[in-house]
C-alpha cells in the first residue's frame, strides 16, 4: 500500500484518512510514536517475518504493544499523527501486499489469560491455544474445537475463528475494545454482530483488549481426548508451520438449503483440479485445495495470482464466486 496524493489509508479506522503531506521527518515521527506509546517503534520492518505465509514488504512503522496501555496509547498516537494504522496478532489471516504498509503497524501480544469459575478472561494478544490448553487442564469444556487453530484471541475474535461448525462467538460473554481516539468501552456479544468469519470490529476498526467466554464444567480426560483428536484431524489435512501458510484462502459457501451444512469452498476447489497448482512459489497444498502454501520465496502477487485462477475455475464450472477469508492488505479487487 503506498501514499496516494498524500494520504494515509487507515484499514483499522475505516473512511478516516488523515493528510499527512508535509509531516516532520521519519526520525521525528519515529520518536514522537515511541515516546507516546511508552515502546520501541522500528522502522520499515519486513511483514513476511510477522505473517505465517512469511509474505509481505516493509511497515513503514511496527510496535509490539505488550500491555493493554501501550495498545490504546498507540492507537491515539497513531490518530494523532495522522497515520495509517494495522492492527496484527499472530498474522495467521493476513496477506500483506508486496510494497507493505505505509503505516504503523501494531502487533498485539503476548497476555494473558486467566480463569474465574466457568469464566475465562484473556487479553487480545494470547495466543487461541493458550486458552485451549488452559480450559482442558482445569476440565472445562467448549474450546477443544478451536485446538491448533493459529494466531492470538484478539485476531480470533475479529473474525469469529472457528471450526467444525463452532467459533469462539459461540462462548463470548463479552469484550472490550479500544477505539481510534484511544478510549476502551465494554462491548457486549450482540454488539459485535458475529457471523461465519466476521465481527462488527472489521467495520468499526476497534481494536480487541480483552474478551471473556464463558465454559462449562466438563471431564479433563474427555476434553485432553478431543483436544488430541483435533489436532490429529488438523495435523493430516494442513499445513504445519514448516510450510508458510495463511490457513484457507477462501470462505466456505453459505448452506444449500436452511438448516443444512456450508459448502467447503476446498471442495469445490478440488473439482476443479485446484491441488499443486503453481504460480512461482505460491502452490495450492497437495493435501487440501483451499491452502496456499508458501515454498520457497512467494510474493503476495503470486499469492493472489494464484487464487483468482482458483477462483475463476470455480466461478466457471459450478457459477459461484468465492470470498477471501484471508484479509488482503490492502483489500483485493478480485
Ligand atoms: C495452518 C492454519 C490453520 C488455520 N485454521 C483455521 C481454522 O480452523 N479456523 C479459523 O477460523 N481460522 C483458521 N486459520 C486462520 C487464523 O489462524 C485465524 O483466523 C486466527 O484467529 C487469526 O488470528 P491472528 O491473531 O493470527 O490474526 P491476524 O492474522 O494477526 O489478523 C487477522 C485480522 O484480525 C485483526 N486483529 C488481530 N488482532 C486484533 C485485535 N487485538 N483487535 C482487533 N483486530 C485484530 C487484524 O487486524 C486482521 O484484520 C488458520 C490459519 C493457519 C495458518
């Protein structure tokens, strides 16, 4: 993403574009971030090393905001200076274009979590499989479907992350959230209009500083047992992280009729002879035909190359058009 006559884009704060022709020099800026923010602040730092798919050219500023006061004095900091702002937890749903982000980029984490009866209580930046974990050790029931799912709560919240038919919607009590100006407000589940892989903070632009769920009492052995049986399932149909990748490039289709299962959009992908297809380093995993693998030095053009051939096989053989569940940064014109 790049300048354009001036202008920043803002993907976090949607419609609020800041001119920031004439800014003081980078140093200054670059100063001016740390300082407000109370934490370093690097500049042009490659996104491939914050993505999983190990793709993506330089933020023009990255911070890593360890606690919940560098998060919301970054997301003032940032509207101040009138700069762009991406927000990144693990970076497991994200493709970064090639040119980067001409921006800050804010990556949430790590935090932690912590247990209060049924309730459990995380901050945006730790990791999906901490909970996981911590929920089948004390015997409560309800997240095993989310074990080995990649990336942090906060990022797994924006976009309702889940699967066989379960996402972490399903357990939210609540959340609480920052805004551009740097405020925190409660949000409750209805607020946050979660559907299959969306949430309202996509059109609000807020950023996740905690969320709480709430389990059930369950058997530790039965839960440890899915638990296992997941990652297994996860183990031989994708990707492990030896092989970068963002997880399914596209969204599954919505049920045929009410009441009946979404079309796995890798289904449709894999009639349409989509597995070990290649443009440069960007493949189609052999194993399930709505991953792209990243083998060796793939470019985000490549990537995207590559998934409108997909999609164009799709669109011609069964006349659907299938929807990036990865987020394109900046967004695709398909
Ligand atoms: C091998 C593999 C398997 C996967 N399997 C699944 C699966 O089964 N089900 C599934 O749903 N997903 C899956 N994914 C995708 C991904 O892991 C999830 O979407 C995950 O929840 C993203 O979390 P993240 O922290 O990595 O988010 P990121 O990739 O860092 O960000 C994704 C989006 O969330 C936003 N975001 C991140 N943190 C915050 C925050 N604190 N506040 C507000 N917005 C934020 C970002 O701005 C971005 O728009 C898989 C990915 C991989 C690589």
């Amino acid at each position: 993403m790049s300048r354009q006559n001036g202008v920043w884009p803002n993907t976090n704060q949607p419609g609020r574009c800041v001119n920031a022709a004439g800014r003081a020099d980078e140093v200054a800026v670059l100063n001016e971030l740390s300082d407000a923010i109370g934490a370093p602040v690097r500049q042009e730092v490659p996104l491939a090393e914050h993505t999983t798919i190990r793709i993506g050219g330089p933020a023009r500023y990255l911070c890593v905001a360890r606690t919940t006061e560098q998060l919301g004095r970054a997301m003032k900091a940032a509207s101040d200076l009138g700069l762009g702002l991406q927000v990144l937890g693990g970076g497991s749903n994200v493709l970064f274009s090639d040119s980067g982000f001409d921006g800050l980029v804010l990556v949430v984490g790590p935090g932690r979590v912590e247990l209060d009866g049924v309730r459990m209580w995380a901050e945006a930046g730790a990791p999906y499989a901490d909970l996981v974990r911590l929920a089948a050790r004390k015997g409560l029931a309800g997240l095993s479907f989310a074990a080995g799912i990649p990336g942090t709560v906060g990022g797994a919240l924006w976009g309702n992350a889940g699967a066989y038919g379960k996402a972490i919607g399903d357990l939210l009590v609540g959340a609480v959230v920052v805004g551009a100006d740097g405020r925190r407000r409660q949000v409750t589940r209805d607020e946050l209009r979660l559907g299959y892989r969306t949430s309202a903070l996509a059109e609000t632009g807020e950023v996740v500083e905690s969320v709480t769920l709430e389990l059930e009492p369950g058997e530790p052995q039965a839960i440890w047992a899915e638990v296992e049986g997941n990652l297994r399932r996860r183990r031989e149909r994708l990707p492990g992280p030896e092989l970068p990748s963002a997880g399914s490039f596209f969204k599954n289709l919505p049920p045929p009729a009410p009441g009946e299962s979404r079309v796995p959009a890798g289904k449709l992908l894999d009639e349409c002879g989509c597995k070990g297809l290649r443009v440069g380093d960007a493949m189609v995993y052999e194993r399930h035909a709505n991953v792209i693998v990243n083998v060796g030095r793939a470019t985000a053009a490549q990537v995207l190359q590559l998934a409108r051939e997909m999609r164009r096989r799709v669109r011609e053989r069964f006349g659907v058009a299938l929807e990036p569940e990865v987020r394109i940064l900046p967004a695709w014109q398909a």
